[in-house]
C-alpha cells in the first residue's frame, strides 16, 4: 500500500487530500484489476 499526500497551499488552504493505492499483481490471473485506489479529501479545521 502506498499512500500519496495532496497538499496545494498556494492554490487552496481549506483542503488537503491523499491518494491510497494498493497494487495486487496475484490479481492478473484472475481477471480482476490489479490496482486499487481511493482518493480522500479532507476539509481543514481552525480553532481561532
């Protein structure tokens, strides 16, 4: 499993996102896909 931080302050400081990806090659052989990924976005908190 491999996980991708998304982090774009000069573009937008409210989100911050990451990427998980996990890569099954036993999967070929199956017919099924052999990469699996989700992509999380997550709102950013202040506690002025």
């Amino acid at each position: 499993m491999r996980c991708m931080p998304a982090y774009l302050p000069k573009y937008n400081l409210k989100y911050c996102g990451v990427k998980i990806v996990s890569v099954a090659p036993a999967n070929k052989k199956r017919g099924l896909p052999t990469v699996l990924g989700e992509y999380l976005l997550r709102m950013r908190k202040h506690s002025n």
